[in-house]
C-alpha cells in the first residue's frame, strides 16, 4: 500500500487539529490545547487504490521552527492553513510557502491553502475572493474554506492532496 505524507502548518489557534481531527476521526476538538506535534495515520482510497496517510499536525509557525524545517523536507503533500476571522494569519503563509519552495527546491510542490472557521462568516476578516487570488498565485495550489466545527470541505481538502 502506497504511503503519502501531509504535512499541515499554520500559525497557532487557526483550528490546524481541529481539522485534522475531524477528517481522521470525525470528531471536532472544541478546546484548544496548542500542538507541539501529532501523527495520524488514515486509510484513503485514491484513483481506485487503497493508500495511507501519515498526517503530521504541528505546532503553530511561530514555535519550533527548527522542527518545521525538518517536517517540510520530509513531507509529500502540504496543507497551509489559516483562520478567516484572523488577516495575520493569512499574511504569514506566504512566507510559510516560500520556505517550504526553497527546502524543496522546487515551486512546484502540492499545496492545498486552506480558509478555516468559514462558519464565522460574521466575523471575516479574509474574503474568499484573497484566499483564492492567494492561492492562484501559486500556481499549482488549490483552495477550500473550511469548517472543523461542522465538517464544511474537510474532506476535500485532504483527497485533494
């Protein structure tokens, strides 16, 4: 069985577990207890075959940056992802893109950018139409608002990888 690693990196408090959490268990976190690391293991099937996915949740970016270099060159798949009720967040995965482009030496790196807590409409802080434009401007990324609290996309995010 064929072994895919996704590596999801984010600032701190942008819901990183909780999504995680809730594709891998189908349980949503309501508190928030900060990550220094957690490993998930879920069984996938991809273009008919079965595959599995070690998907590492980190710590947010401002915290072990050390550690972070490490997961980049070790990760397949990155998932960046920030809180749409929160615009600083959004700013710092630009740089979050480009070191994880300058460890691979590569701009052509699977990336999925990642809206989360779009069930907050009312208190938005990121449009959809930034996230989008962001994400274009990667080229190769794709992009999804989603919701850890009722599961709104979770799935699509990580098939997508």
């Amino acid at each position: 069985m064929r072994e895919y690693r996704l590596v999801v990196l984010g600032s701190g408090g942008v819901g990183k577990s909780a999504l995680t959490v809730q594709f891998v268990q189908s349980v949503f976190v309501e508190r928030y207890d900060p990550t220094i690391e957690d490993s998930y293991r879920k069984q996938v099937e991809v273009d008919t075959q079965q595959c599995m996915l070690e998907i590492l949740d980190t710590a947010g970016t401002e915290q072990f940056t050390a550690m972070r270099d490490l997961y980049m060159r070790n990760g397949q798949g990155f998932i960046l992802v920030y809180s749409i009720i929160a615009a600083a967040t959004f700013e710092e995965l630009r740089d979050l893109r480009q070191q994880i482009c300058n460890i691979k030496d590569s701009r052509n790196v699977p990336i999925v950018l990642v809206g989360n807590k779009c069930d907050l409409e009312e208190e938005r802080r990121v449009s959809y139409e930034m996230g989008e434009r962001l994400a274009e401007s990667w080229a190769s990324a794709k992009f999804f608002e989603t919701s850890a609290r009722t599961r709104i996309r979770v799935d699509d995010v990580f098939n997508e990888l």
